[in-house]
C-alpha cells in the first residue's frame, strides 16, 4: 500500500467511528420504517450473543441501541465492545485507560491487550493478527492525537484491521469491518 492510501484508509476507519456513533443515534430515535431504508445491516439480528460463554467478558451490560457491550475490567481499564453497524458491519474493541498511554512507550502493554481481546472474540482473526504484530508487518500513521497501525497482511487488509491509539481519549482500539 502506498502511504497516501494508508492515509485515507486511517482517515476512513476514524470518520467510521465518529459517524457510527451519531448515526445509531439517530437511527435509534426515527421510526423503525427509517431504521429500515436507512440501514443495510439489520439492526435486529445485531444481539450479544458473540459474548456468551466468553467467561473473561460475563459481567458486561449491553446497549442495544448501540450494538455494544462496556465493562471495567480489574486492573482499571474500561472495555467497550461494539459489535453491528447500520451501513458496514463492525467488530471493534476500545480500552479505556486509567493512566495516559502512547504508542511510543506503551506498543508491548498495547499489543498485549489487543491480542488478549481478539483471541477472545472469535470474528478477529486471532493467528493472523498475532503473527502481523509479531513480525512487525504494520504501517503506523499519526497525527496530532491520533496513531493508526495498518496491516500489509492480505486478510488483515481485506477486513480493514486497525489498532488506533488516541492519546487524548486515553485509548486505544482493534477493529475490523465484516460485511
């Protein structure tokens, strides 16, 4: 990939977020008629049930208007786990952390809790994305808040895998698109 296409490819995933989000709640307060000619996804099939029996993950709360599980975890973190989508489906997971955290300093503690939660979920492509990490076979992309880590691995790059750490949120997430 050329650098400008990663570029537009972080730029794509980071404006997803951000319209997801407005989207669904704006879906959430239309009538369901609009829920339907808006969406390409059927919102009414997106349930947690990807999370049960995950024993790790059993104290969630669901928000079925967002499609997205949240807990805290022990060591301080909060974990979001989104799971649908209304025009592109999304399997994505964000941690929230209780100190700031950086690409720079923090990639081996990142990369760690990224491959815990994926070999958790069984929609990421565990193998795949551990040996990437491993092998250092990403393209990272930053700007101001902001870093991207892109995959040149061919499946990883046809779900459009993403790490993306926000220094001033505190986060840092893995995300793919399934449909």
């Amino acid at each position: 990939m050329k650098p400008y296409q990663l570029l537009l490819l972080a730029s794509f995933i980071f404006l997803h977020f951000s319209c997801e989000t407005v989207k669904n709640k704006r879906l959430a307060n239309s009538s369901k008629d609009t829920v339907k000619e808006d969406c390409l996804v059927s919102r009414t099939v997106q349930t947690d049930a990807f999370l049960k029996g995950i024993k790790e993950l059993q104290n969630y709360t669901w928000n079925d208007t967002e499609k997205e599980a949240a807990l805290e975890l022990p060591n301080g973190e909060k974990l979001t786990i989104t799971h649908g989508g209304c025009i592109h489906f999304l399997a994505a997971a964000e941690f929230h952390t209780p100190t700031p955290i950086r690409f720079e300093n923090d990639s081996t503690y990142i990369f760690k809790r990224v491959l815990w939660i994926t070999k958790l979920l069984k929609d990421f492509k565990y193998p795949q994305l551990k040996e990437a990490i491993k092998k250092g076979n990403y393209q990272k992309i930053k700007n101001k808040h902001i870093t991207t880590l892109t995959f040149t691995d061919k499946a990883l790059q046809e779900k459009f895998y993403a790490i993306t750490i926000n220094t001033k949120e505190q986060t840092f997430s893995v995300s793919q698109f399934l449909e």
